[in-house]
C-alpha cells in the first residue's frame, strides 16, 4: 500500500506535467531536483509507479505530515491578499485546465494525490488515503478519505471519483481539459468497487500515471451531482472538497474565498480566506505589491525580474522572495494540420534560424539557460551538446544558411506569408510574437500578429485556426512527460504522428535509469526533425511576497501551490 511519495528518493524514471500559463522574465534557473523513479512494493514505498521496482520502498506514514515547522508558531486568521492578471473565460476547475481559471479556483478542490505545498519532492495523499498497484502494473487500487464532504455538504465517494474519470476521455463539447492530453490516454477504465475504493486498470504500466494524477490542473475530482445537474460542466458553481470555499466573484474587481470549517485536513487551513484583486495593469500590480495591498507575486504572469529585484531591493525589510524550479519556457508552436507548417522542413527551418541567446537577452535580461524540448536535467542534451546543434550554434550565420536551403528544398526559396495568433493583455506572448516576427524576418517569412483576448484566443487555439502561436509552458519536471500537453496527444498543434507514440511508450515503460535516459535522447532528437514547436530556453520564476506571509514554498510549475492551506500571516 503507497501512502506517500519522497521524489528525491526516486532514481529516474517518473513522470511529470506541464501546463501552458503564464509568460514573463524571471531570475537564473536553480539546479533541477533529481529526477523521479519508478518502485513498487507491497509495503509503503518511497516511489509509486505501476512500473516495475526500481528503488527500494521506505516506511511513510498514513497521513501526509503537515508542512515542516516554521520558526514561529503558525497562526489562524486574516485575509490573505492577492492578485490576478486576468477574468477567466469561466470558473470550471474541471475543464478550464488554464491557470486564468485555476489560480482562482484551485483552493476549493483536490486530487486524489497532489505536490505537497511544503516541499515540492513529495507527492502526498489528499482524497486517496492510500493507493497500490498490481503485479503487472495495469492495475491501480486507491482508497479513499472517509469523512469528506462537498462544500454543499453532500458527502464525497467513489461515485465522483468515477464520474470525474469518465469524463477524461470524453469532455464536454466545446473544452478540451488537459486530462484528454494527459491521463485519458494512459486509461482503459474505472471502477466505483465499493464506497470508499475505486479501482483504474490501465491501458499498460506507466510510470507517469501517479505523477500526473498529483498536477494541479489534472487531477482535480469533482461532484457528480453538480456535473449530473449541470452538463458535465461548472462555469460558475464552485463546489470543491478543499481549503477555501467560493465566497464571490466580481469580474474585473475581486474573487473571494472562504476557510473551509469542514476540511478533512486537521487544523488546516491557517487563513480565514482569501481575497483576489483582478490588476491587469503590469505597474499597478508591482505599485499594489510595494505597498502592501497584496502581499504575494502572481504565480500566472510573472512579474519581469528587473520589477522582482526593484522591489526587493527597494524594501528589503518587508519583502522576500523564493524561486520557484526551473520550469518556465517560451515557445513558437505549428499548426501541423494545414501549409505551409505541415511541412517540416519549413518548420526546421524556423527552428534552425531562431537565436536563442538573443531571445535570453532580450525577453529574459539573460537570466535563464538555453533549452531544447526537455527540461534541462538528467533526461535533457548537455549545454554542450545543444550548442552543437542547429538552432543553437554560435555561428549564427550558418544557421541562417541552413534555414533559407531548408525552405528552397521545401520550395518557398523567397520566403512566404503567414501570421501569428497572439493573447492580448500578456506582454510576454505579446514580446515574445514580435521577437519571433524579427526572427523570421531574417529568412524571407513575414509574420502578421494578430491579437486576441484570451477567450477568442483560446478558441482559435484549441480550434486550431491560425498559424504560428506563441506560448509560454510550466514543466512540472525534468523529463519527457513535463511538455507533453504541446506533442503529446491530443495537442493544439495537431501533431499526432504513430512515431511519437512509439518513442514516448519506449520511456515511460523503461525502467533502467540508464536506458530511461537514452530513449529521452533519442524522444528529443526526433522532436528536432519534427519540430512541433520551437523551444528557446528555459528560466526560474521569483515569487516577491511580504515577510507577514509565511509557508510560501517553491514549486514546480504554477499548478501546484494554489491551495495556499499551509499559508499563515503574522499579526
């Protein structure tokens, strides 16, 4: 029986998600954590998989211990305020995956398994109270909490489990949630066996079904007597099991939530509530942050590094900061279903003339390192390596001639027209599409932006009218899996060739740290021939909160510390 996870204790293998969020500059990457491996054993493991054993299980207790003690006594109370960058399309924690909906919402609900928010190694138990695996690794067997309740009062069991499972493969028309990207494909079916046990065979072993179950935006369970009532969908009913319950929503002035007397966590949470002020302006945000209105940098569009620093430089006695891991890249993605990007060469071609050290310098302030599809880590090309590579190599002038004979090849010897699908009122996508015009430009492609507000943006993203999009992802690790929602199934780009199939099964079911390796390598170089997307670079988010806040922690990516239950405010 699995009862809690220490990532550090697994040697390779696991798997992680990413998710698209926000987009702006931030401070050098610190080192990667180790990368995840599988384990399985009878008794309680250090790592879950339905793989087979890698490392050796140690003892974890029942519950997942709270958050490691502060140097004061944690205190109850207060409202904690906050910002937000945007108004959501709508309030669905289920389907609207986007961080717009869930760094609102993510505080009212929970997973079966989620990132312990005091130490991002550690994948603990919430609405599982224990999990296990079969033999041959097809079957995973969760128990669940007894006790919790909805915040309507309607008492949580593996009907709604089932339910949220169900949908996974079949969302309701108009979404695509992440989990259609994620788990859905890992899925054959799930069991309600009895009340509290819900049982889910797989398609075949995988190591990164446990890990993705933990993401922020994928495991989220939902009620099935809202979804039954409601048409699979909660636009604007939020009724979760977690920490906080909805209060209200003004749009474009503030979403407020409520402590939860009722959670099944004992003493948690510390806060009375939560109170999120919608600022879309970029410098009434970082004003707000210097004086005290909000206490805690958004987690959904980064504030630039050089805002970060003037603040902390300006008022070091009130403010600190914690880097999150390394996990934030911007990216040039294809629309690989119609000309001219459904040819490779020309997307090669992009990719090949794109200079990466200038994009680290301008959209970055040069802090971040240079980075190809995988994270950097044990999974990913040596800084040595890439700098070998077309696209990467300081000899820009030969990468410029390999692109322009990549597209006479593919018969554009003069370049082409197209246009890039760009999100209105984020400056980093915004930033990084006329980087990526300039960029173009040097091979005889004339790129258009076309700006959108995110609702239309997102339509034409996931209807997948347009050209080139612009987008900034969050890893949740350092492996193959951390980018999957951008070539994985079911992308927006429409990549979806038998081979990459192939090559990623070939990873997730190793289960040799070495050969583990070898097959990311051999994943990331055929991502280089097919280029789904250009990769530039990868760089650490800051987070600038007051020192009033305590238990603001790292994380990995922006999905998973949205719950804010071990965060507590000094008098």
């Amino acid at each position: 029986m699995r009862t809690l996870m220490p990532l550090r204790s697994m040697a390779l293998v696991l798997v992680i998600a990413v998710s698209a969020a926000a987009c702006a500059p931030s401070p050098a990457p610190a080192a990667p954590a180790a990368a995840p491996t599988p384990a399985r054993s009878a008794a309680p493991a250090a790592a879950p998989t339905p793989a087979r054993p890698v490392a050796a299980p140690t003892p974890a207790p029942a519950q997942p211990p709270p958050a490691p003690a502060p140097r004061e006594q944690p205190q109850s109370g207060g409202i904690l305020p906050l910002y937000h960058t945007v108004d959501p399309t709508d309030l669905d924690a289920l389907w609207s995956s986007s961080v717009d909906t869930q760094y609102m919402v993510a505080s009212s609900y929970n997973g079966l398994l989620e990132y312990d928010e005091a130490d991002y190694n550690r994948i603990v138990n919430r609405l599982a109270e224990s999990w296990d695996v079969s033999a041959d690794g097809n079957t995973v067997t969760l128990k669940l909490r007894k006790g919790v309740k909805w915040h309507d009062g309607q008492p949580f069991s593996s009907a709604d489990v089932k339910a949220t499972i169900d949908l996974w493969p079949n969302p309701p028309r108009g979404t695509v949630g992440q989990q259609l990207k994620t788990l859905a494909p890992l899925i054959n079916k799930a069991e309600a066996v009895d009340p509290l046990t819900v049982t889910v065979t797989l398609k075949h072993p995988s190591n990164g079904f446990i890990i993705l179950m933990a993401v922020g935006n994928i495991g989220t369970i939902a009620p099935k007597h809202i979804l039954e009532k409601q048409d699979n969908r909660m636009k604007t009913t939020v009724v979760g099991t977690g920490p906080y319950k909805f209060k209200s929503y003004q749009r474009g002035v503030a979403y407020e939530a409520v402590k939860n007397p009722d959670y099944f966590i004992q003493g948690r949470p510390y806060l009375d509530g939560l109170k999120i002020f919608i600022i879309k302006d970029r410098a009434t945000q970082v004003a707000a942050l210097r004086a005290g209105q909000v206490l805690v940098g958004n987690t959904y569009d980064y504030m630039s590094s050089a805002d970060s620093r003037g603040v902390l430089k300006d008022i070091p006695d009130k403010v600190t900061s914690v880097n999150d891991v390394a996990g934030l890249s911007p990216f040039m993605g294809f629309n690989t279903t119609r000309p001219p990007w459904n040819d490779a060469r020309l997307r090669r071609a992009a990719y090949t003339a794109f200079d990466r050290p200038a994009a680290l310098s301008t959209l970055y302030e040069g802090t971040g390192t240079l980075g190809s599809f995988i994270p950097p880590g044990p999974f990913a090309p040596t800084q040595d390596d890439l700098l070998k590579l077309p696209g990467f190599r300081q000899n820009k002038a030969q990468d410029i001639a390999d692109a322009k004979k990549l597209l006479a090849d593919a018969g554009f010897p003069n370049g082409f027209k197209t246009a890039i699908l760009a999100r209105a009122g984020n400056v980093g996508y915004q930033n990084f599409a006329v980087f990526t015009q300039q960029q173009l430009a040097k091979i005889g492609i004339e790129a258009t932006i076309d700006s959108r507000e995110t609702s239309a943006w997102l339509q034409a993203r996931t209807s997948k009218q347009y050209d080139l999009l612009p987008v900034t992802g969050f890893t949740s690790t350092v492996t193959p899996f951390g980018p999957i929602f951008y070539y994985g199934p079911n992308n927006d780009f429409g990549f979806e060739p038998p081979e990459r199939d192939k090559l990623l099964l070939a990873y997730d079911m190793e289960k040799d740290p070495a050969k583990a390796r070898q097959a990311a390598l051999a994943f990331e170089a055929y991502l280089r021939q097919e280029v789904p997307y250009i990769p530039v670079l990868w760089t650490t988010p800051i987070r600038v909160f007051w020192k009033t806040v305590h238990g603001i922690t790292p994380s990995v990516g922006n999905y998973n510390n949205n719950r804010w239950e071990n965060v507590w405010l000094s008098k």
